[in-house]
C-alpha cells in the first residue's frame, strides 16, 4: 500500500501534532529513527545509485510500507520504484507525457501526479500539448490510474506546465503551474478550480516559474518560485492575502520543498545545486539559513523524507537532457542529506 505514517511522512498531509512529534525527533535522533511503536528503523544508504537510460526524473517520494522510493519521468511519463536492487516500473498511463512532482496522499491510499508536457517525450508529444498541458493524475497502490484531471482547460490558449503537488487533510491537491500565475485546486472528488492566480507570481516567458509547493498543518501552503528564488506563504482559507517569505540567502533555482517540522523546511535551488535549510520563528513571515548541504552538479529537483531523521534529495541530470546530451543519461542518484 501507499499509506504512510504521518509521523514519518515527507509531503502528506501532516498534523500539527504529527510535526511537533517530529520536531522532537529531530532533536533526539541522528542516523536511526523510531517508528510510530517505538521501534528502531535502521539507517538509510548514504546514497542509492540506480540504472535506467534517458529516464530523467524530477518527481521523488518516498513509500515507507513498501520501502521503495518513487520517481517521475521527464521523458517517458512513467513511474518508477527504486530500491536497493535498483529500478523497476510502479505505474504508467498513455495520458502521462511527463510526470513530473510526486505526492502521496496517506490518507486514501493515493498517488498524485502532476503532468506537462516540455516536449521531451518524443513519442507522445504534439502541438496540442507541447507547453500547453497540465494535468494531476491519481494512481491506487497497485499502479493502476484513479483519475486524470485536465488542469489547463481552467485557462485555455495559454502556456502551462503543471509542476508539482501537495494535499491537505481533506484531500485537496494544489497544484502548481510553471508557465502560468497559477496554483489549481483539485477536490477530493476531482473537481478542478482555479485556486489562486496573480500576475506576481508570473515568470518571464523563457523562465520557470512557480515550481515547490508544500502543505504546512497550520493551514497554509509554502510555494517556490524558480526564477527568482522568492517562497511564498499562501493561506488556504484567504489565498489572495498570500505574503512573501523575507529571507536573505540568494535562492534563485528554487526548485522542490520539504517540511520538517512546524518552523524548518529544506528548499531545493537546481542551478546552485545546494539544499537549504530554512528555519522561522514568526509562521515563515520570514526565515533564515541554518544549515546548507552542497550537493553534486546533477541538477538537483526535490526531496523525499524516509523518516523523521533522512530526508533524500533526487539528481535528476535535467541539465543535460535540456542540453540535449548524447548519450541521454543512464545513472541516476538518490542522495541523503548532512548538513
């Protein structure tokens, strides 16, 4: 199954409580972690190394049940699992062109994808889709498609490039979009809506845009914005009345989003290829740099937590494919963090 406990889970739709635990954890752990009976879980791999040639995959999540890891692809819109025998597919649709962001929602046993299409996928791009498609799609713990929801249709004749997805408790997907002003709703019955559109969070038109998004249990998402490393506090009850995080560190490149706890969240910057450590004490109205963690120049995207103690970080090598590399890339890199 995918269900994963809160207490250990990376991007689901944690408690307030779940994170204070972990806040605690944190503070209490080093390399092992503690399930939520009290049992030591053993230490991940300081790196998992996986084959799979011109995968280029942007989205990563971690399935505690099952011990495996998830990822997306770029260029063939399949889902992967990875484990320590390497790679193998989880689950795949004719729909999916790219999948990119990655989201388990614990609490129905779900999958949630977000799709665009970048052109990379040679065999089912078009010039219908081709920088003009976003879409979430939903999968069951057996790989097989729940729901395709047609994001761009909410904004027709414009570019789109869904990005990346979170959930909240009720089951609500908010779903970023690169190439638009954008983060869509989507209910937990497939509804679709327009949550929140703003030419502030508009990027230049050769640029990404909004790209990490994160749900934080005090009601609330935190959402990345690539072009020039802004993050945003975007309350879901008032989402209009969204605020700019005040943080001083250079983030342009941020990419993909990870919640610790209560007041820590780790950002992603692709093109400094480092992962931050950010710190608040005043509910994200501002944040500072604790920790940074260097990581090689393969294009870092996002991260996984696989447990209260590791959190990975996935070199997806989309530089080179955006360089269009030859030979494509065939080994990829799940990485843990040490600050």
């Amino acid at each position: 199954m995918l269900s994963i406990s809160s207490l250990v889970r990376q991007r689901g739709p944690l408690t307030r409580a779940a994170l204070l635990v972990s806040t605690l954890s944190l503070s209490a752990c080093l390399d092992n972690s503690v399930d939520p009976g009290g049992n030591v879980i053993p230490a991940g791999p300081d790196t998992l190394p996986f084959n799979q040639p011109n995968l280029y995959p942007e989205g990563l999540e971690f399935d505690t049940n099952n011990g495996r890891f998830l990822v997306s692809s770029e260029t063939n819109g399949s889902i992967g699992q990875v484990r320590g025998d390497g790679y193998s597919s989880f689950a795949t649709d004719g729909r999916l062109i790219s999948s990119v962001g990655l989201q388990i929602d614990e609490l129905r046993n779900r999958l949630l994808v977000a799709v665009a299409d970048p052109g990379y996928n040679l065999d089912r791009t078009s010039a219908a889709t081709k920088n003009k498609l976003a879409a979430l799609a939903s999968f069951d713990n057996l790989g097989r498609t729940l729901d395709f929801v047609d994001l761009g249709r909410l904004r027709p004749g414009v570019n789109h490039f869904a990005n990346d997805v979170a959930v909240d408790g009720n089951g609500n997907a908010y779903i970023t979009d690169s190439f638009a002003p954008i983060i869509y709703k989507v209910d937990a019955v497939g509804v679709a809506s327009v949550f929140l559109e703003d030419e502030r969070l508009r990027a230049p038109a050769d640029k990404f845009g909004l790209n990490g998004i994160e749900y934080h249990p005090d009601g609330y998402l935190l959402v990345a914005k690539s072009d020039d490393g802004s993050l945003f506090k975007v309350p879901v009850a008032a989402p209009t009345t969204f605020t700019k995080v005040a943080i001083s560190q250079n983030l342009v490149g941020l990419d993909g989003l990870s919640l610790q706890d209560l007041n820590t969240v780790y950002a992603v910057t692709n093109t400094q290829a480092k992962v931050y450590r950010l710190v608040t004490t005043n509910a994200f109205a501002d944040a500072t740099v604790t920790g940074t963690f260097a990581t090689l120049p393969q294009y870092p995207t996002t991260l996984a937590r696989r447990n209260d103690a590791e959190t990975y970080v996935l070199y997806s090598n989309l530089n080179a494919l955006q360089a269009q590399k030859t030979p494509p890339v065939a080994d990829y890199t799940i990485a843990k963090l040490k600050f």
